[in-house]
C-alpha cells in the first residue's frame, strides 16, 4: 500500500504544515448515539483532494474502477467557484455555496472583522466566526449521531459550539496505515460509542498534481496510494462486520499552467489603497474607499489582455459568487481571473505547475463522485451534477433531519439510493 513516493509527498505536506500539530486523537468526553441512531446506517465520506474527474481512469485504480460498479458513478461532479480547496470542502460540507457559507477562498478578506483569512494561519483555521452553515458532523452531533474526523475544513473548531466527537488536528505526520487502524478501531467501538458519520481526507493526489503537474508519475503513484487505501477500508468494514456505504468524492480537478511566464500584480493596483491576498487563478481586490472601485475597474480593463476582469455585481450568474450573494462582503470588489496557461503570481518566488481555481465549468476542474454500499443502487451511471447536492444525500442515508436554507436539493441525487 505504501510507495516510494509516500515519503517525498508527506514531506512536502509538512513544509506546508508550518506549525507543529497535536498528533493525537481528539474525544469530546460524555457522549453517545441515542437509541434512536444506534441502528442507522454508517457513512464513511472521502475526499481525494485534487482527484480530477478523469483519474481513476487516467491511472487505472483498480479499486474505484471495481466499487463504482458496485454502486454510482458520476460522469463528473462539479465544484463551487472558485474551485478551490478551503471553499470546496467547506461547501461539501454545508451544501452551501462558498458564497454563503463564508468560505470563499482558500485566502480572502473580511471588511466587517477587518481580518485575513489565510490558509496556513491556523488561528483563522480554528476561528469558528468565520464558519457558517450546519456541517454535517455538526448536525448529526446535534441529534445525537456520533461522528468522527480524519481531517476535513472545519473539523478541527466548534462551529455552533460542536466538533466530531473523535477528531484530529491537521498534520501529515502521522502514517497511513496508522489512519487506516483509526478508522478500524472506531468502527470496532461498540455500538453506542460508535460512530455512524466518518469524515476522510486525503491530501496527497493534490499535491503531487500541483508540484509535478497532472501527467506525471508521481501524480500516477498518488492516485494509486489513495485507490490501495480506499481499497483496505472497505476490507476493513468487512473485517469488523459492518455494512457500511460509501462516498467518495475530490473537492476539485487540476490542470498545467504556465509557472515560468506568470504575471506580477497588475501595477495600477496599489496597495496602499487595495487589499490584495494571495492567489494565482483567481485575484480577489478589496478596496478601502469605495469611490476608488471604478477608476480601478476601468483601468484594469483597458489593459487587460491575459486576463478578465469583473465587478463583483457583474460576476456570471452560473457561479453564484455576486454581490447579492456575498455573506458577510468576502468577495472582493473587483475580481480578476487569467486566461489559462496564465497564472498570476504575486511573490516572484518559483510557483508549482498544477493549478485550480479556475472557472468550474472548465473539464480539468470537475471532481469525482463514486458512491456504493446498502444504501445505493448497482452499475448506475448519472451526469454531472453541482457538489451542494451531496450534503442532503448524505443527511438522508444517515437519517438526518434538518430545517435550515442550503442550496443542494435531495431531489437531484435521490435516484441513486435504492
């Protein structure tokens, strides 16, 4: 199950994981299921991160290959713009657009809290203010459902005062077949301590397409080491007698850039008057006075040329990232997207080959949805669909009721269940 590559991937996940991390196992002390939730189904929910849409195809995992003709395949899933990580995650989570759940970037500004959002920050990261909706561990927790984390956005702070009862603090340090064990143990508790909700994460496929590109054989190994994994979970649910279903989905796809010619910041900008964080397929520009919005809109679009340019009240319906959407005023002012392979870069410092973020309509940005298990019909093949859809599905296979506004609808991949 482990490969060579496992070594030199973990080792770039931890240059990215700047601070040292609690390695252990979180437990939120004195609960249980309710007898109610003792005998509903089980879901163990999956992430690749950075799984395109086309890999388990590309690069032959023979696992998924085989469990998704067990169950539901999906041509392609569809990210929230933009396709990015943090707003993704969060938005699989919620069955909110990033939009209106606040996480609307993996970096981004809040005028309100007069704060950044950034991705390596862990304060922010732990800072349940920035979090809205009801993520789905929070509203099984809610109706005493246990449910436990092995790393997803927002696992790790007590949004609406809850976190999974079991749950670990990011980090990639502690080895795979370690996680594996983890999964086997919780679902060896005994019934009323066991938990019928399990959030996965798998970091490595990202990484390996953004430092060596979606062609490549390292991006080849990570698949295979995420599809070996996939595969000894499902033996493990076997082992330990439980029938559980399963969803696996990617939070975005990648495609190659241009990481040689990129472009600085565009020099009309100052920053002296614009906030301006982070970003390279997408730049979001936050003005401190509002009068200074149009002249700047005007003076990027004369200019631009690998790029567009657009006002956030002018952004296109279809990616639900407008004014009129805009929890909390996250979304930039003036939003700035380049024409692939041209990418933004704002440091000047060598930048990676595999990117995302951009426009999710774009074929390198669709995502994966493999699902099987009881609870789903066999050798079924549906179309694409958008990601908000997947949070009903799972809060109806757990039994899950709930009241609050999301923007998925249960009707649009109830079909699949049988």
């Amino acid at each position: 199950m482990r490969k060579p590559i496992l070594s030199l991937l973990l080792l770039i996940c931890c240059l990215q994981n700047l601070l040292a991390q609690d390695l252990s196992q979180q437990i939120q002390p004195n609960r249980q299921n309710s007898e109610l939730q003792i005998k509903n189904p089980y879901v163990i929910f999956i992430s690749a991160d950075g799984f395109r849409y086309d890999y388990a195809e590309k690069y032959q995992a023979k696992n998924l290959l085989a469990l998704r003709e067990k169950g539901v395949k999906a041509i392609s899933m569809k990210p929230s713009f933009p396709s990015v990580t943090f707003s993704n995650h969060y938005t699989l989570a919620t069955g909110m657009y990033p939009s209106r759940h606040g996480i609307v970037n993996n970096s981004f500004y809040d005028p309100n809290k007069k704060e950044l959002y950034v991705k390596t920050d862990r304060s922010a990261i732990k800072d349940s203010t920035w979090y809205g909706g009801v993520p789905i561990w929070v509203l099984a927790e809610q109706q005493k459902m246990l449910s436990a984390a092995f790393y997803w956005l927002g696992s790790e702070t007590a949004i609406l005062g809850i976190r999974p009862t079991y749950w670990y603090n990011f980090n990639t340090k502690i080895p795979m077949d370690v996680r594996m064990e983890v999964v086997k143990n919780w679902l060896s508790l005994p019934e009323e301590k066991r938990p019928h909700l399990i959030n996965f994460y798998f970091p490595e496929v990202d990484v390996a397409g953004h430092h060596f590109g979606t062609d490549s054989k390292e991006t080849a190994d990570a698949v295979k080491l995420v599809d070996d994994c996939v595969g000894e979970m499902v033996k493990l649910t076997k082992e330990v007698g439980l029938d559980v279903n399963f969803v696996f989905v990617s939070d975005h796809g990648m495609t190659n850039a241009d990481n040689i010619n990129t472009m600085p910041l565009p020099p009309m900008i100052d920053k002296e008057k614009f906030i301006v964080p982070n970003g390279d397929a997408l730049l979001q520009i936050y003005a401190k006075d509002k009068k200074e919005i149009k002249s700047l809109y005007q003076n990027l679009k004369k200019e631009a040329v690998d790029y567009d340019v657009y006002l956030t009240n002018k952004m296109p319906k279809r990616w639900h990232y407008r004014a009129k959407d805009n929890k909390d005023s996250r979304i930039g002012d003036i939003i700035i997207i380049p024409h692939l392979p041209k990418i933004f870069n704002l440091t000047g410092k060598p930048t990676t080959v595999g990117k995302h973020g951009f426009d999710n309509d774009m074929p390198d940005m669709q995502a994966v949805f493999y699902a099987w298990g009881p609870a789903f019909k066999e050798g079924l093949t549906i179309n694409s669909f958008e990601n908000v859809h997947v949070y009903p599905l799972l809060a109806k296979i757990l039994g899950l009721s709930f009241d609050h506004k999301i923007d998925g609808d249960i009707k649009v991949l109830a079909p699949i269940l049988k």
